[in-house]
C-alpha cells in the first residue's frame, strides 16, 4: 500500500517577484492597448486597431527602438537556425525521418543531413536508404541541430557533429521553451555528476556523464548498462529541481540548475516536489543568482 503524506495547513509567506534589470516587464494580456502612439511599427503578437496597438496574445512587451513586439509566455517552439534541440522519432520516410520537437509542425532530418555511422563521407545509397531503420527508429531520442527554417515554420535538423545523434539512458523533461535560456552552449556536464542538454525546444534531455567519448560511434551507439544508484540518485534530484524551477517560472540555465541542486541537498528527493520545499529552495536560489549578478 502506497504511503499518503498529509500536511497541516500552514500560512505561506508572500515570495516578492524579484525585478528585473531596467525595471518590472510590461505583462498585457489578449485586447490590452500597448500604446496609443502611431509612430510605433508592429510586430508579432500585437495588431492595430483605431489607432491603438493592441496584444494578441498574453506576455511581456517587448521594444526595439521603434518596432514593439509581444513575447507570449506560453507558447509552442518557433525553430531558429543555430538551435539545438531535443526531439523524438514519430515515422521513418523516404530518405527521412519525422521528429517531434514541439513545434506546431513536425520537423524533418533528412538522411544527407546525418553522419554516417563511424563518421564515414560518401554519398548516400540506396542500401543506406534501406538501413534506416537500423540507425533511427520510432520512439528513439536524438539531439540536433536547427539547420534551416521553412516558410510555414517546419523545421529540418541535422546532426553533422560527433556531439549531436541518438540518446541512451537518461530522462526526458518537457518545460516551457520560453523558460530555456538561450546560451552560447546548451551541453552541460555538471560538477554533480550528471549531465544535462537544455534544448531550445523545451525538451531537456537528463543524463549520467559519460566516463569517455566514443568518436568511433558517429552518434549512434548506446551505452545499454545498468546505471549505478547514485547516478540515479542525482538524475533524479535534478529532475525534481527543473520541475522546481519551472513551477516558480524560473529561467533555465546551467548555474541556476546548480544553484538549485546545491539547494535541495538538505531535503529528500521526493520532498523537493512539496510546495513549501519547492519555494524555499528557488527562492534560495533566485537570490545567489542576483548576488551573483550585484
């Protein structure tokens, strides 16, 4: 019989918002007046209407010079070139292969786009076109990056690097991708013992740091061993602390995913999930990232 935690209401303490830098975001909501001043040029997310520039979807104002801008606060990814995502194998095509990334469309990888196992370069064949299935199939996890974007927002992949290509052992976490700071590197491997790719799309991507490269794989073999307690240990205390984070709507970053970790290292793993611990530790959290930044 499974255990029941049952707790006595308590008075929680009001958790002020810390500001950020240049004073409070501008939040409106769909059909609030950004501005009434005509000399502004729209951009997404907003919509002009008797002269008035109006949101069309919920989040913070966002200027550029003249050019005013709604970023929405929940939304699906919208694929850029450069980004690197996390995705899931949904259908094996010709020459392709179908990725969910959590874009309003599937994205695609095609097989010209993917190193060859051992890293091999040579033309494509027809063979390798029949052995598709042997290097991807449905339900694998990959790692990859945006190469380009189509003109309905579809986006093509490729994983033309050793550090890109299919995913072993480890836990997939779906947040927000408005939460997924954008970073110069998005491969952490974390002093803690583990690893994470934070992937634009919002698909994070919890693993235990690999011991040595294999650059023989050309991204495709798996390490399928038992992973020792303590690695589990870790992948799941770091699990439970980006689900913290993204409940207090925390940004994604690697330090504040250390930050914490290092928080929570008092409390069990399963209580880190309890509201009062959760909004202890982000708080503990969000205020060594501001001494950090003072």
């Amino acid at each position: 019989m499974a255990a029941i935690t049952m707790r006595l209401p308590v008075a929680r303490k009001a958790v002020v918002p810390s500001a950020p830098r240049g004073g409070e975001k501008h939040l409106v909501a769909p059909g609030d007046t950004i501005t009434t001043d005509t000399g502004y040029m729209r951009g997404h997310g907003t919509y002009v209407e008797e002269e008035k520039l109006i949101a069309s979807v919920a989040g913070a104002v966002e200027r550029v010079n003249k050019l005013v801008c709604v970023k929405a606060l929940k939304t699906r990814y919208n694929g850029e070139v450069g980004d690197i995502v996390v995705g899931r194998i949904t259908e094996v095509q010709q020459k392709r292969w179908k990725v969910e990334t959590n874009s309003r469309l599937d994205s695609v990888l095609l097989l010209s786009s993917m190193n060859l196992p051992g890293g091999e370069l040579r033309r494509r064949s027809a063979e390798d076109e029949l052995a598709m299935r042997d290097y991807l199939q449905e339900g694998d996890l990959i790692s990859a990056e945006v190469q380009s974007v189509f003109s309905d927002g579809a986006v093509s992949l490729h994983t033309r690097s050793l550090k890109y290509g299919k995913l072993g052992q480890g836990v997939l976490v779906q947040v927000s991708p408005s939460l997924v700071k954008r970073q110069k590197t998005h491969f952490h491997d974390l002093p803690c013992g583990a690893s994470v790719i934070l992937g634009n799309n919002g698909f994070i991507w919890i693993y235990p740091t690999p011991e040595q490269k294999d650059e023989e794989a050309g991204g495709f073999t798996t390490n399928s061993e038992p992973v020792p307690l303590s690695d589990r240990e870790v992948i799941s205390r770091l699990r439970n602390c980006i689900v913290a984070l993204v409940t207090q709507q925390l940004m994604l970053f690697d330090t504040s995913i250390l930050y914490c970790y290092e928080a929570s290292l008092p409390h069990q793993i399963k209580d880190i999930l309890k509201p009062e611990v959760m909004e202890e530790i982000v708080l503990e959290t969000r205020q060594r990232l501001l001494d950090l930044e003072g």
